[in-house]
C-alpha cells in the first residue's frame, strides 16, 4: 500500500444542495480516487456547509485542516483530495490561490478529482491553471451576489413608487390581502389589534408604565399583539413590559417601513402600511421613553444597586418580580422590609404568589453563584455561527429568483434576511457575555450583599445579567421552588441549570435538589 495518507475534504453552501454536488457525492468520488491512486485514506472527516465567497469555510473545517497542517499534526507524506478546487474557496483569487500555495509549500500535494490535476511544488507550471479556476469561480460567485443585490434593490425603489410590496413579513396587526400589486391594495388593518394599539398608546400618554399596561392587558385578556411576528412560534403568548414597549417604539403603527437590513438603514419609506397611531402621538410617547431612560440611567449612577437581581426572577405566570419596600415604626425604630413579589399578583389573583424577602434571595443565588466554574458557563457561539452561514447562504440561492420577481422566493428571501439580522446580534451579545465572564473577578458573598458597596453590587449585576438567562420561582402554598437557567444552552436544552426548595419565610435554608454537571463547583 501507498504510506502516503490522503485527507479529503469536502464543502456545499447550503443543506439545500444536496444533489449533484453534495457531500456524499463529493466524497464518494474522492474515495474512488483515493482507492485507486492506492492512498491511505484518513478517517478524519472535513467537510463544511458554509460559503466560500465569504470565507466562511475558514471558521470550519477547512481551517481546522490548515491549522492540522500550520502546526505540523499533518504532516508529509500526505495530500488533500477535492472534487474541484473551487471547494476550497471561491474568494478573490490571490487570497485563494495563497492558501493553495500554503498547503504546497508545507508539502501537501493537493489532488483535484474532477480533472485528476495534482498540484504540487514538482509542476509549477499549474498554478497559472488553478489562478484561473479561482478567478472564473470568484467571479461567478460576485456576479450572482451582484445580482441579488441589484434584485434586492429593484424591490425597495417600485415598494418606494408604490408600485409593489418589499415583503410578505409584515407586524401581526396587517392583513396581506389578495391584490398586492401595491402597497394600497396589499395591506389592512386587523382592527381588534388596532384598537389593541391605539389602547397601548393612549394609556402609555396618560402616565401609565409600560410594565402597569402589561398587566392591564393580561387582566382584561387582549390578545396578544407582535411587531415581530415570525417570532410568535418560539415566545410564549403572554403580554409583558418589553413587549408593550416593541409596541410603543414600532414605527409601523405610523404606517412607515424601515428597513431592518445594514446595508440599507437609510431606505424608509412613509405610507407604506395602514396608519394605526399618528405621528404626533408616535413622537410624544419616544419623547416619554427617552425622559425616562435618561432619569433610570440618573438613578442608576447615583443610586444603590437595590435588587442586584432587578430583571432576571420570573414568577411561574410569565410575569416578572419587582422589587418592593415596606416601613413602619416600632418601638425600636423605622423598620424596613425589602421584598419581591410577582408583577401579576393584583391583576391575577390566582397566580398564587407570596412576597419573598430579597436579601434572603440574593444570599442563597449568590453564595450559589460565587461557587460554580464560570469557564463552564460561557455559551458556545460556534453553533450560532453555523447558523448564521447556512442563513447567509441559503439567501444567497434565492437571489437569482428574487431577480426574475418569483414573489414567493421574495419572501422567503425577507424572512432569511430577517433571521440573519437576528443571529448576527445575538452571536454580538453572546461575545460581550463572553468577555465580561472572562473578565470577571471573584467575589465576597457578604461584601456584595452590602447595599453599600455599589460599585462591587454593580459589577456583580452585570457579571449576572452575562451568565443567568433567568430564574423562575413557583410558590405553592409555603413551599418555594426557585429554579435557575443559563444563557449557555450547552448545560441542557433550555439552558436549566440548578434547582432550589425552600419555604417562603426563611428561604436562605433552601437546599439543593438539582444541579447540572456542567456547572459543578469548581
């Protein structure tokens, strides 16, 4: 047998491709090949479903490989079997053709299988034909980007003359009619969730907070109303503070359209919906929100860290737990009790709820907390990546019917763009959690439980924030369950990760009944 060990390594864009040139195909001939070039075959796989135009292939396996071979875990005698050479990357062609000159130089022979060409330091010849596959492969891949870009934008300038519709994702309170040949005939209002909004609105005008209109709505049973539908499968259909104000700050209910994507933030365009608010009432609730953002960040500069927990408690009713202050004089003096109760208890008297004392609360998370490995926290952003390029991707083979005005594939094209949008920030806010646990520093449970040490308890909030998704508490009569959930979804499915029982007036006894592996004190 040949000692010489063959890698292959194989790529499509999409799930979508998965004839033709899928992976299977792709490796299969790569292993005819092998078989008959006599090669020992590796049993490590490399293969990616990621865009080479945009490198994406780098952040997986094909740069795992490289890395195998930079640090001299390949080594020779070996080469790397691809079915085209374009499988290594359709970027510009002098960053493709580096990276091909890389492998050659480490002395791996690199084989292409579809014109059994082996490209090698002994046939210098080739290179100029491998710049031209690159160059004829890169420059496909731009002019179908070009060509989604274009389509893209043919959309946008006719939804701008009125003369069409940009997408068929639209907030939960317009109806797409049967005509959409403009924006006029396309779209009307569901008027029960109209007046839903105009109620929000005038509420929201009078004074009242958007927390107090949350419950509002869920006592007097609205239904629910998103400004992002595609979301409603994976939210619970509750009415909550943060969305009353998704609501509030919705330029759609002015009947403007703005557009989501980066590349263009400028494109707004006015009529575009049914008007559901005016835009004097529009302006005047943003002027609201922003006096109260700037005295909240007032407060919170120089104030104490109150609740170190503020955010995160959940009652078993979806509703959250604020904070709460009692005084009375006794004989002894003022006293103070600071507690937490569920935000729902007046407007859902079943929802069975006791105030819990919040000091009580933060020793039992915080000694909890003080005493887990955070490196097992930090949620893996890998996964999110992958999505991210299977999306980015999957856009990219709908442009060319995007560009023919296929309306449906226009949709789909919308919603994945709509998806992208969101993977992007949320990978963004899982690297700052990542760098603020990594940053973090250890903690004394009793030095933070000083509402003096504001700072400290600041500090401590925000390292909380980074690492705990949320923690729910069910009360049945005395009994307290008090359970924990992390931001890293690695731990388990929904991230649960800790559990707690305790009884309602001493909840620092509470002992644990549960707790992930993943998350063990280290």
């Amino acid at each position: 047998m040949n000692h010489t060990t063959a890698y292959i390594y194989s790529r499509i864009s999409s799930k979508h491709q998965t004839t033709g040139h899928g992976l299977d195909r792709q490796q299969e001939l790569a292993l005819e090949y092998a078989n008959r070039l006599n090669f020992n075959i590796s049993t490590e796989t490399f293969n990616d479903i990621a865009s080479g135009y945009h490198g994406k292939q780098m952040a997986g396996k094909l740069g795992l490989l490289i890395e195998a071979v930079n640090t001299g875990r390949i080594q020779p005698p070996a080469v790397l079997i691809v079915e085209s050479l374009d499988r290594l990357g359709r970027e510009h062609e002098v960053e493709a053709l580096s990276r091909l000159l890389d492998l050659i130089n480490a002395g791996i022979d690199v084989h292409e299988v579809s014109t059994e060409t082996v490209y090698n330091k002994a046939r210098p010849e080739l290179l100029h034909l491998a710049l031209a596959v690159m160059s004829r492969a890169h420059n496909e891949s731009k002019l179908k980007s070009q060509r989604s870009r274009d389509a893209l934008d043919r959309v946008f300038h006719k939804a701008e003359r009125k003369e069409g519709i940009i997408s068929r994702n639209v907030p939960s309170w317009i109806i797409i009619n049967t005509d959409t040949t403009t924006p006029a005939t396309a779209f009307s209002l569901n008027k029960t969730f109209a007046s839903t909004i105009q109620y929000i609105f005038n509420l929201y005008l009078s004074g009242m907070g958007s927390n107090r209109i949350a419950q509002k709505l869920h006592e007097e049973q609205h239904e629910l109303v998103l400004s992002k539908p595609h979301q409603a499968k994976r939210m619970k259909q509750t009415w909550t503070d943060s969305r009353v104000l998704n609501i509030l700050q919705a330029e759609a209910v002015t009947g403007t359209f703005t557009s989501k994507s980066a590349s263009r933030q400028h494109i707004i365009i006015n009529d575009y919906y049914p008007q559901v608010i005016s835009i004097e009432q529009f302006n005047q609730a943003q002027a609201i929100r922003t006096n109260k953002k700037r005295t909240n960040a007032q407060a919170s500069n120089n104030g104490t860290v109150k609740n170190i927990l503020s955010g995160l408690i959940r009652c078993e009713c979806g509703m959250k737990w604020q904070y709460n202050k009692s005084a009375w004089t006794t004989k002894q003096g003022k006293q103070i009790r600071e507690y937490l109760r569920c935000g729902s208890y007046k407007a859902s008297p079943n929802c069975g709820s006791q105030s819990l004392q919040l000091r009580q609360l933060e020793h039992l998370i915080l000694t909890w907390f003080s005493s887990i490995n955070l490196n097992n926290t930090v949620s893996n952003t890998n996964e999110h990546r992958a999505k991210l390029q299977q999306l980015e991707q999957q856009a990219e083979n709908l442009l060319d019917l995007v560009m023919m005005g296929d309306a449906r594939a226009n949709t789909r094209y919308q919603a994945l763009m709509n998806d992208i949008n969101e993977t992007t920030s949320l990978i963004a806010n899982e690297t700052e959690q990542q760098t603020v646990i990594r940053n973090a520093e250890s903690f004394n449970v009793f030095d933070v439980l000083d509402v003096k040490n504001n700072e400290l308890r600041r500090k401590v909030q925000i390292l909380l924030v980074a690492t705990v998704n949320r923690i729910t508490i069910k009360v049945e009569g005395k009994d307290v369950t008090l359970r924990i959930y992390m931001n890293n979804h690695q731990l388990s499915d929904d991230g649960f990760a800790q559990q707690f029982k305790g009884v309602v007036n001493d909840m620092a006894k509470a002992h644990q009944t549960h707790c992930m592996p993943r998350v063990a004190i280290g």
